[in-house]
C-alpha cells in the first residue's frame, strides 16, 4: 500500500490510541494460564497482539472478540493443551520470546515461527537462561526461528541478564512460573515492569527490589479485570508531530505512564519541550493520564547508555525530531536498533537521505545535524511499523506530499494509524 502524507498547517485536537502492546501480550498471556475469566478492555488492536491471541487458542484457551474488549477462559497454571497445528508469532518477536518461557514448561513439544522478518531475529538471548532452566529448545542456525520446545520440567535459576531487555525478563519470569522455588532475575539497567505488575494483580508472589525480581513458583493465578492503557509508543509520533507542525496543540488521552516507560517524556522536556500531564491516577497498577503537546522549537541533545535502551523504540521518530531541532541529536549505544523489524539505523538513514537530512551512521548510533529542512520524497517503510509511523510523522513538516510504500506495515503495532492522524491535521 503507498500512503500519501501531505503537509500538515497544524494539529489540533484530543486523541485516543489503541491500547498498549507491551501489556496486551502479557495481560493474554497470563490470564491464559489464570483461574477462570479475564476481561480485558482496550485490548491492542495492533496484529501483533492478535498473533499472540492466535497462539493462545492454538493452546486449548477459549478467546473471545468483542471489538477491543477480549475475554479469555483461563483453565488455570497447567490448562494448556499441546497445539495441533505450528503455533505462528507472525511479526511479533514479543510473542516468540515470551511466550517461549510459558512453553518452556509445558509436558508437550510444540514448534513456534514467524513470519520473514521474525524469523530474521535471534532467539538465543531467551534460549540461553531457558537452557539453563532445563528446557530443550532447537533452533535454526541454533539462534533463529523456527524454534522447537521440548517442554517438561523447568527449575528455578538465578539470572542475570547481560543486556537489559523486558523480553527476556518475561521470558525468564514466565518459565518461573512452572517452577518449584524462587526464581530470580537481574537486571544491569532496570527495564519496563509490565510483567511484574502484571503478575502481581493475578496473584503471583513476585517481589522487586530495585533491579532484582524474585518470583516464587507455581502460584495460583485467578481472572481478572482489567483495562489496557493507551500505548505510550504509539503517542510518540503524535507528541513529535505535534512540535514539528507550528501552531499545533493535542491532547492525547488515557496513555500509560508507567515510570519504566516515562523516559520519552522525561527526555522531551529535558530539550524544550511543552508536554504537560494533565491527569494522572492509577488502574491495575499502571499509572495512566492524559498528556497535552504544543508546537515549540527543541533544543536537541544526546541519547546513549541506560536512556538509549529506554527509548530503542522511541528513536526512529526521535531522530526526526533531532533533524528538526536547534542542536541536533546523537545517538550511540543503540546497536539493538540493528536487530529489530529493520536495521532500524539504516533503514531511517535511507529514508533521512531520500529527504536530504544529512545524517552520520555509526556501528551503534547516528548523529544527525540540527536545523534541517525536509523535502518531500518518496519513502519505503520496508515493512517496519516505526519506520512507516516516523517517516509519516516527517512527511508533515516537508515541503511537498510525500508517499510511503508498504505503509500497510502500521497495522502491525497501530492499524488506526493513519485515519488518527488525517482526523488531526488541519
């Protein structure tokens, strides 16, 4: 699909987002494996999310669909039955690697793929605790999708993580479960905390103290109600559009504003930016508020060590922002940036140079000069949703219309995307 973004006079009004894709996965997974019926509200609309909904039937788990209301019959810790069919992640490396520590410790053998580009991404980062966990896992080339689950019996271990990653926390935690004793995990830069959250409001036993999780094994885990924030990643690109396009002001409703997430908003006012909250209270354990933007100037700045691992999916539509900014940005210790739907470095230095954005690529990083003007070009989101979003949110400050192709690749993470951001411009 090739999408056409022409210039924006401004951005005006109050927007809802989809729910939140990191807690969507995990509020399915665990109500799958609960004591009786979760309904969850706001559930992600994103196909990623759904991916991980598919998985879950495909486990014996009775889902059902009312818009982005979903109800899910949890048949308790060890009510999953061994799947008929390949379980399919589609392009979600969330579902692959999560739901790999839940397979983990199951007594049945059950093989996970996803689609080309999923099945481009290693899996050794979660094969290697889940190995240490006793779990037997094949893999192609021994670190790519397809993987092959031998699932049995799983004990607990004490884990520290190399690199800091909320996936392979999850993953660790969650073949945890299946566990008799504590297992532990240690985190070098504290990562987000929807897991531990999560599991906290099913009733596990879970304890966090700083960057150690301790969780106690095979808890009793029962339904829940439950409500999805507005996905604060998703709210990036509209807080980013609305400092580029002059005379903008939104009000962007519902958004999670879990502090292991906040660092996108820190750092934006850190460089200039006016973003306000404007309410704040706490639901399930999220703290969730409506966030108002205006269009303003930024100063620029640095992203690197722990804050570069808290924006990694935050930086394509940040480096935009850095191109338009007084100062301009630098980002180092982003090499994760390499291994996600795209190289995500070159993939937004393509696209920065189709525009004429000067841009120096690094082996972790880019530095990207201030005080750039965009021109209108013709972009490829090559089938990464950041990309599509960022380069969209880019479009609006050029000179000209600009076309996207594969722009369809929005609906992995966002599908309303583009009818949200139409329905704001002005």
């Amino acid at each position: 699909m090739r999408q056409t973004v022409s210039p924006a006079g401004r951005l005006e009004g109050v927007v809802r987002l989809p729910g939140d894709k990191s807690i969507s996965h995990r509020y399915a997974m665990i109500a799958s494996l609960a004591e009786g019926s979760s309904r969850i509200t706001n559930y992600s609309t994103g196909a990623d999310c759904h991916s991980t909904l598919g998985c879950v039937r495909s486990l014996g788990i009775e889902v059902l669909e009312e818009g982005t209301t979903v109800t899910i019959h949890g048949r308790g810790l060890h009510g999953w039955r061994a799947p008929h069919n390949d379980l399919d992640a589609g392009n979600s490396g969330s579902t692959i690697r999560m739901m790999s520590g839940l397979l983990a410790g199951q007594p049945f053998t059950s093989r996970i793929f996803g689609d080309e580009s999923l099945s481009r991404r290693p899996m050794d980062r979660v094969m290697k605790p889940l190995a240490q966990m006793g779990a037997k896992i094949e893999a192609r080339e021994n670190r790519f999708p397809p993987l092959v689950i031998h699932g049995g019996e799983v004990h607990p271990i004490d884990y520290t993580l190399p690199v800091a990653s909320a996936q392979v926390k999850t993953c660790v935690l969650f073949a945890g479960l299946f566990a008799d004793g504590e297992t532990i995990v240690r985190e070098p830069i504290r990562s987000r905390d929807h897991t531990e959250i999560a599991l906290r409001e099913f009733g596990a036993d879970l304890r966090a103290e700083r960057k150690v999780i301790t969780l106690k094994g095979r808890p009793t885990l029962t339904g829940r109600e439950l409500t999805v924030p507005s996905d604060l990643s998703s709210a990036a690109f509209f807080l980013v559009a609305g400092l580029l396009v002059p005379g903008s002001s939104l009000v962007i409703q519902n958004v999670g504003l879990n502090p292991t997430r906040s660092s996108l908003l820190d750092f934006l006012l850190s460089i200039g930016a006016p973003v306000s909250v404007l309410r704040l209270e706490s639901v399930n354990g999220e703290p969730i508020g409506d966030v108002q933007v205006r269009h303003a100037p930024v100063r620029g700045g640095v992203i690197e060590k722990d804050l570069a691992a808290a924006l990694i999916d935050e930086i394509p539509v940040l480096a935009v922002l850095g191109a338009a900014s007084e100062q301009g940005l630098v980002i180092r210790d982003a090499q994760e940036l390499r291994i996600k739907e795209t190289d995500r470095i070159a993939t937004v230095a393509e696209n920065f140079q189709r525009m004429g954005i000067e841009v120096a690529v690094t082996p972790d990083g880019m530095r990207i000069p201030g005080k750039q003007k965009f021109r209108p070009a013709s972009f490829d989101s090559f089938g990464d949703h950041r990309i599509a979003m960022a380069f969209a949110v880019a479009s609006l400050a050029a000179g000209g219309p600009s076309t996207i192709d594969n722009a369809e690749a929005a609906s992995v993470s966002f599908p309303e995307f583009w009818d949200i951001l139409a329905s704001v411009a002005r």
